[in-house]
C-alpha cells in the first residue's frame, strides 16, 4: 500500500434515492466535523423525489451527479469515479455521522501509516426507539492494525459499516463494488480490500445507522439472501470446506426465520432443510424444520377448509394467515 505523507484530502461519497427527506440530516453531520471533508460528492440514482430542491441550499458545498437509477452499488461506483480525494469515506443518505469521525480516523493514519481502510462501531436508530449500541463480537479486532486472512478476513468485512469506512484511494485502486449483489454488495467489496493490506476497527462509535421501517419488511428474502450465497461463494477460496459450511448454515438458518417470522411456514421449508444438509445434528434446525412443516401442513389444511366452507355457502370465521399467526411463536 502506498503511504500518504502530507495531509490527505477526504472525499465523501453519498448514494441517493428517495433520500429528500434525510439528505439534509447526512449532509449537516459532514460539514459539523472538527475535520471537514474537502469534497462531499452526492450521487442521484434517478431519485423520484425533489432531492435537488433538498440539495440546493448547501450549493457549491455539494457537487450532485445524477445518473439513471442503477441501485446504490452503481451510485457508488460513480462516486468513486467522480471522486478526487487521497481518501473516500461512504455514507448512505440516511445515516449521519459522529463529530468526530473524520479526525479520529485521520489520527490512525497518520499513526499507522501502513493502514490502508479504518472502519469503526456505529449506532443503530430505529424510529420510536433510543439509539443503542450495535452489539457484536467484535472485541478481537480493535484498536490495532490488523493483517487479515482466511474466515477472519470474512468475518470482519461482514461486521464493518459502509457508513463507517474511510478508504485509501490507492487501495481502493480498480476495485468497485459488484451491481446485482445487493444487499451483499459491499459485504464483497470489504473482503476484497481487507486481504489486501493492515485495516484498523476503531472502538469509538462514530456513526449512526438509520434503520427506516420500509426496511424492516425484508420484503425480498429470497433475492437477498441468495445473493448473500452467492458472495459466500464468491471468496469459498478464502473461507475454505468448514468455513463455507459455517457460513451456508448460518445463512439458511436466517433465510428460513424470516419467512416464519412473516407468516410463510412453506417458504421456510427449503432453507430449513438446506440448513440441515450443512448442518444434520442441529437440534435447533430440526426444530425450524418441524416447525416449518407442521405450519405449512395447518395453513394448506385451513385453505381446503376455507375453500370447502365457502362452497357450502358458509362465511369462515378466521382467515388463513390470521389462524397460523395465532399458533406461531416467536423463534
């Protein structure tokens, strides 16, 4: 890794779509650091909303790119490209930065010259809820430079924030992030760069998650947690036999609890079983797997009787997806 001798410029990067509402909010966290950014680049991914109108008061503080909308990796990437810093952070359009953020990870580089990416903890805020500490295990990998590889790569690109990230451009070189892998596109990225020098997990929580309830929905499961697979599989070089393993276990042990989490016992059923096949003596997976089938079993039962109900002219009592919510417990 190159190292940056004189003080090196900062350039951030923001994707946004449909970000009107909270793009203020981000962009005033930037311009309240102790160590302002020399250049905040905010990318329009074909927003519907008046995110320009939202834009114009910061005028030439800001320079807005627009581009048809492509998903955030494709913001992104355009934001790399239009970038002109020694170092880019990212920051979505709805999280917000500490005040701080900047100088405490500037003060690592010009500590540890041969980091090439620091990344720090962040809060979560949920709407209706205090802000709280994400919680992770994550006590291995702070507040020392780190030379990663193998699962522990993995492991720790999977526990960064992008929002939290601030990246040598020399590192960053030809890397971008993958469109079509959403919402594991930056999950990519990170283990690209991480195994290619030191990187540094600073203890401070810097920045604030925004989770907004649309995304709490998870209303694309199946696509999501596919394409989670697919980065697995993408570095199964890295993680080797048991870490691949591990990671396909802990990914269909996921993917099944949200669809019975949502009311979809019969969707749960293949990657419950996946699970097993990763995993056979699980007694919890045995567990989701029962479960899965005995509520699919009980919802298909109560749709034939429905069904022969309605034909005899009789009005059922309880709808389907209400009668399996009511005997469904929490996981």
């Amino acid at each position: 890794m190159s190292h940056i001798v004189s003080s090196p410029t900062v350039s951030v990067v923001i994707p946004a779509y449909r970000a009107a509402w909270s793009i203020g909010r981000a962009i005033d966290s930037l311009l309240t650091q102790t160590r302002l950014p020399d250049e905040i680049v905010v990318v329009d991914d074909g927003s519907p909303d008046d995110l320009p109108g939202a834009l114009k008061p910061y005028g030439d503080r800001v320079i807005s790119v627009r581009q048809p909308n492509g998903g955030a990796s494709s913001a992104r990437n355009l934001g790399i490209e239009r970038a002109r810093g020694d170092l880019i952070a990212f920051l979505d359009a709805d999280d917000y930065w500490e005040p701080t953020k900047l100088e405490r990870q500037l003060d690592i580089f010009r500590c540890h010259p041969e980091v090439g990416l620091v990344a720090s903890q962040y809060f979560v805020e949920v709407p209706g809820r205090a802000r709280f500490e994400r919680q992770a295990d994550r006590d291995r990998f702070l507040s020392r430079p780190l030379v990663l590889t193998g699962r522990k790569a993995f492991e720790f690109a999977t526990i960064i924030l992008t929002s939290t990230i601030l990246v040598r451009r020399s590192v960053i070189g030809d890397h971008r992030f993958i469109t079509g892998l959403e919402p594991a596109e930056d999950r990519d990225l990170w283990v690209r760069l991480v195994t290619s020098g030191p990187v540094y997990l600073l203890p401070d929580h810097l920045v604030t998650r925004v989770v907004v309830p649309g995304s709490l929905s998870n209303s694309h499961p199946d696509r999501d947690y596919a394409n989670m697979l697919r980065v697995v599989h993408r570095h199964r070089g890295l993680l080797g036999r048991r870490g691949l393993r591990h990671w396909e276990a802990r990914l269909f042990s996921k993917w099944a609890a949200v669809h019975l989490g949502d009311g979809r016992p019969r969707a749960a059923l293949a990657p419950a079983w996946a699970h097993l096949l990763c995993r056979p003596l699980s007694l919890a997976g045995w567990w989701v797997l029962f479960k899965s089938a005995t509520l699919s079993t009980l919802s298909i039962i109560q749709r034939i009787t429905i069904g022969l109900r309605t034909k005899l002219g009789v009005k059922p009592r309880l709808e389907t997806r209400d009668r399996v919510q009511s005997v469904r417990k929490p996981l």
